[in-house]
C-alpha cells in the first residue's frame, strides 16, 4: 500500500512508478485527447462566433437601424426621455460621419491641385470643420426632441384626462379585471375565438389602467400586480396593435423640434433648409392626395422642373437680386461663360446699351473662367469681332439687345460646336458631385447590394453618375443655344422680317422666360427617379424668387433681409410639421429617399 500510494515526500517516486505502469508509447505516436475536451472546445469555439457576430450586429445596430422594426413601448417620462437621449446621440453620430464623408470625398478630388502646405489643413477642415458639427448637432436636437415629445405627449394626455375625470385622485388597481384576464388562461382555443372581443375590451381597459399607474410614481410598498404569461402576452399585443399616435401629435412635436434645430445651422443656410422642408410637406401632401384620389399628372415632375427653370433662369439673366447670392454665384460659375457677357447682357435687355469696360475685360482675358490662361485662348475672329463692336459701344451704337456670340464664347468660333463643348465642359465639371452622390448614399443604404453584386453596383453608379452629369451639360448648352440663336436673328446678312423678329424676340421679357424654361426639358435626360427629387431641389428657389418678384412689382414692397431668421424658423417648423405627420400617419405618401433618411434616424417612433 506504501508502494502504490507515494506520500507528499516522495512525489517524484511515485509519478515514475506511475508512469511505469502506463502502457509504452510509440515514438511518433500522437497523443490521444478525450471527446469530452473535443466537446468542450467545439463549443467554445461556436459560442466565440456567436459573440463575435453579436458584437457585429450590435455595433451594426448602433449606425443602422433594419427595417421594419417595431415601435418602442414607452410607459413613464423617464423611459421617453433616455430613449429621446439614445436617439438624439446616435442621429448626431450619423449625420457627422454623412456630412464628414461627403467632404472629405470632395476633397480628395481637389486636394493635390493644392499646395502641399495646405493639403493637410484641408483634411482637417473636411472633417473637423464647422459644418459636419453644426449639421451633427442641428440633427441629434431634432431626433431627441422630437422622439421626447412624440412620446411623452399620449402619457401626459392619458395622465391628464384621467386626473381631470376622478378629481386628480390616483389610478386604483383594476383587480377584477385581472381576475377576469386570469380565469380565461386555461380556455381551450375555441372559447377563447368565441371571447375574442370581450377580452379584447378587457385587454384595452386594462392596458391604460397600467400605464397610468406607471406614470403615478406609486411608493415602495406597493408592489405590480401580477398576470399570468398567457395575460401578459396578450396585453403587450395589445399595447402594440394599438400603439399609435395622433396626427397633431406628430405635427406639434415635428414643429417644436425644427424650431429649436434650425437654429443651430449656419445663418446663411437656414432658407435653404426651411425652404426644402416645407417643400417636402407639400410633396407629401400631394402624394397622399393623389394616393386617394386616384389622380396622376402625367410627367408632373418634368413640367415642375420645367416651370421653375424659367423663373430661376430669367432671374438669374434680368433680376439677380431675387435670388440668394451663393445660388446665383452657383449657376454663374455651371454656365461656364463670362461673368462680363452675363452682365453686359442683362445690360441690354433692361436699358439697350452696356458698359464698353465689361467687353474691354473679356479682350484683355481678364475674364474667368479664361482669366489664369489669359487672352491666348481668345480666337482670332472672336478678338477682330468684340474690337469692332468696343469701338462702336464707345460711339454709343450698342447693336441689337442681346450681348454678342463672340463675347458669350470668346475661345470658339462656330456657334453650334460650342454648344456641345459645354455640354462635355459643364458635365466633366459635376463628376465628382455626382460620384459622392451616388456612392455614399449606396454605402450607407445598399451595403448588401454592394457587397453580393459589386460589379453591377459600381456599373449602375458609375452609369447613373454620367448620366446626372450630362443632364446638368444638357442644361447649360440648351442656355447658351437661346443666345446664339437669338444673336443670330439679328445677323445683318438674314433678311429684314427675321431682323425684325429678333429684334422683338429681344426686347421681350416673356421670350427670356421662354427659352429659359427650355432648360427644363433637359431633365428627361435624368433618371425618372430622381426627376422627382431634382423638381424638389429647384422649386423653393423657384417660389422664394416669384414671391420677391410678386412684391415688388405688384405689391411695391421691396426686399429686406431684416428679421429673416424669424421667417426660417416658422417655415422650418411649418415644413417639419407636415413632414412628421404624413411619416407617422401615412409614410408612404412621402418620396422614397426622404422617407429611408427619416427612417434612419428617427426609427418608427
């Protein structure tokens, strides 16, 4: 028994008679492992996988919400308020990576025509800079606050309305009909069919007696009633059936919280903000009018384009000044031509004679977009042509009322080539535009797409890129095709009766606007989806230069930007309230792209 048993003081004697007994072991031999540890490490293995995909679906879930998610249950302010704070914080962390990315992708395409010393400052700003923050911070205010009221507002209304009726008493506890929920849980399948709306009287009853005792702040002593699981189950298919908020709900908390959110974007980009909300309201309107009506205006978008681009375009040719100066500025540098032609042009129109110094710039090639390659780009024939009608502008002979093709296309000749020259110019311009356009937007919406299909992915964005671009081309050159052809009327060598139409053509305000509006019809280029949100973007730009128009020419009340921010925020918080309640009432009445984004950072409640 010594033997077999080594004590504490011989341990190494008796791990070599252990060994000794233990069978020999070939050389090579591999060493057996028990199934139990195969087991063992099997499931360690697969539940480190596990883990690892819940981590990824977790952090997943914190910046993309899947669809068709139920609506959050909310029963006291407490909850309403750390939901609103969980939302309003991951809205902001989404919208700052949206507005970052799009800079820095914009940047990149800029970035090594820069100087080396500045190429990092320009990082830094695209990604740091004040508007990522402002546009972060702008969204998360509006999803928390927006989330807090939404929900809190049925609560304080239940609270209130049950206070008011029993004298500001608190809830009694409802145990008869628990009692009555609980007596019907051994029910067979076919009683509880033929009970179904009993309890479903019972169920509703029930489920605002709890959740205005959640809100009372009962004491420590009392406890929760209890129910059954069958009752439980019943009563939270219940609150989820009838989960639903009023329209004004929306609409009010929708107001509050662009109100206050609005504030916090940069001054300058307010109007466009409020303009395009309230626009989206209307969109939204509309679509829920026509949904139930069964009306559909045949290509509503192409004639809505069509409409606005004759306001904008005539503003922009005759009255700058009804239109904001960064848009203006905007559509000066699309066209491509010399600022010097613009003005010399909208000269003519409103007065019939033009500064000779505007067309001095344009010989001399001080004028962008030819200023840095100065007059050598300038033809031949276009130097000859703009010498000659300089030396008569200084006699005071100004020709006919539209600026000259030499002076609109000073590096061409030929009229008609230089309509397609624009056309490449303007929509090579715009690639980089539409490319962040389309691929951050597939990105972050059509990941899966992306990822199982790459190929046909970059291939559909790569087309759809083109095709934006050559519409925004399209448009430039039907523009410019307006002035030669008008200029062209008025060649000496055509006959006198279509001297004398150019001549009419020219003077007429309703012709600007005419073949301004010609402009239009480039969006049938466009893709039929996204005509609708390209009429979305053009007709708040529209509506604020008609309305400017409208009071000064008919009202006589001129234009002032004093107290403008008053009018921001009512037309954001306007436009907010009509969006927010067709998305909670009727969310397919909203276009599709306004509809993902609220989705993603609202969430359905």
């Amino acid at each position: 028994m010594e033997d077999s048993i080594p004590s504490t003081s011989s341990g190494r004697n008796g791990v070599h008679d252990e060994d000794a007994k233990s069978p020999p072991r070939a050389k090579n031999a591999k060493p057996q492992t028990s199934p139990s540890l195969v087991y063992a490490s099997y499931n360690n293995l697969v539940s480190l996988a596990n883990a690892q995909e819940g981590l990824m679906e977790s952090g997943k879930k914190l910046v993309w919400r899947d669809p068709g998610e139920p609506p959050v249950i909310l029963e006291t302010l407490k909850e309403c308020l750390l939901y609103a704070l969980r939302g309003g914080s991951r809205a902001a962390g989404l919208a700052y990576g949206i507005r970052a990315g799009i800079n820095i992708f914009l940047t990149l395409f800029t970035l090594f025509k820069r100087p080396r010393k500045f190429r990092f400052a320009l990082i830094r700003h695209a990604l740091f800079g004040e508007e990522p923050r402002r546009f972060a911070a702008m969204l998360g205010i509006f999803a928390a606050l927006y989330k807090f009221i939404l929900n809190s507002l049925p609560i304080l209304i239940r609270r209130w309305t049950y206070l008011r009726e029993t004298g500001f008493h608190t809830p009694p506890e409802d145990t008869n009909g628990e009692r009555d929920l609980e007596a019907n849980d051994d029910d067979s399948p076919l009683e509880m069919k033929s009970r179904r709306q009993k309890l479903s009287s019972q169920l509703t009853k029930l489920a605002s007696t709890l959740l205005d005792s959640a809100i009372s702040s009962p004491s420590s002593s009392q406890q929760p009633p209890h129910l059954s699981s069958s009752t439980q189950a019943s009563l939270q298919l219940a609150r989820e059936k009838g989960y639903k908020f009023d329209a004004w709900h929306a609409a009010l908390a929708g107001s509050i919280a662009a109100g206050v959110a609005i504030l916090f974007e940069r001054p300058k980009s307010r109007t466009a903000v409020g303009q395009q909300m309230f626009v989206r309201g209307l969109q939204g309107l509309y679509n829920a009018w026509s949904r139930k009506t069964g009306i559909v205006i045949p290509y509503g978008s192409v004639i809505v384009f069509w409409l606005c681009c004759g306001q904008i375009l005539y503003s922009f040719l005759l009255n700058p000044h009804t239109l904001s100066p960064t848009y203006d500025a905007w559509i000066q540098s699309m066209s491509n031509a010399p600022l010097e032609a613009i003005l010399m042009n909208r000269s003519l129109v409103n007065t019939g004679k033009f500064d000779p110094e505007l067309l001095q710039t344009i010989v001399d090639g001080r004028s962008k977009p030819w200023k840095a390659a100065g007059p050598s780009t300038i033809t031949s024939a276009s130097l000859a042509g703009m010498k000659e009608q300089l030396k008569l502008a200084r006699q005071g002979i100004f020709g006919p009322q539209v600026v000259s093709c030499e002076a609109l296309h000073p590096h061409g000749d030929a009229c008609l080539p230089n309509v397609f020259v624009k056309v490449v110019e303007c929509s090579r311009m715009l690639l980089p535009v539409y490319g962040a356009l389309y691929l951050i937007p597939a990105i972050l919406f059509k990941r899966k797409a992306l990822l199982k299909q790459p190929l046909h992915s970059a291939l559909r964005i790569i087309i759809g890129t083109v095709r934006s671009s050559t519409f925004i081309g399209v448009f430039v050159g039907i523009l410019q095709a307006g002035f030669c052809i008008l200029r062209n009327l008025n060649s000496p060598n055509l006959p006198p009766k279509y001297r004398e139409l150019g001549k009419r053509l020219a003077g007429s305000q309703l012709y600007w606007w005419f073949f301004s509006s010609l402009s239009g019809l480039s969006l049938l280029v466009e893709d039929k989806h996204r005509r609708e949100e390209l009429a979305m973007y053009v007709l708040p730009k529209a509506g604020e230069s008609a309305w400017i128009t409208f009071r000064e020419e008919v009202l006589g009340i001129k234009t002032r930007r004093k107290g403008a921010w008053k009018a921001d925020v009512a037309l954001s918080s306007l436009g907010m309230g009509m969006v927010m309640t067709i998305y909670q009432t009727n969310p397919a009445a909203l276009s599709g792209l306004v509809r993902r984004i609220l989705y993603q950072f609202i969430g359905p409640n």
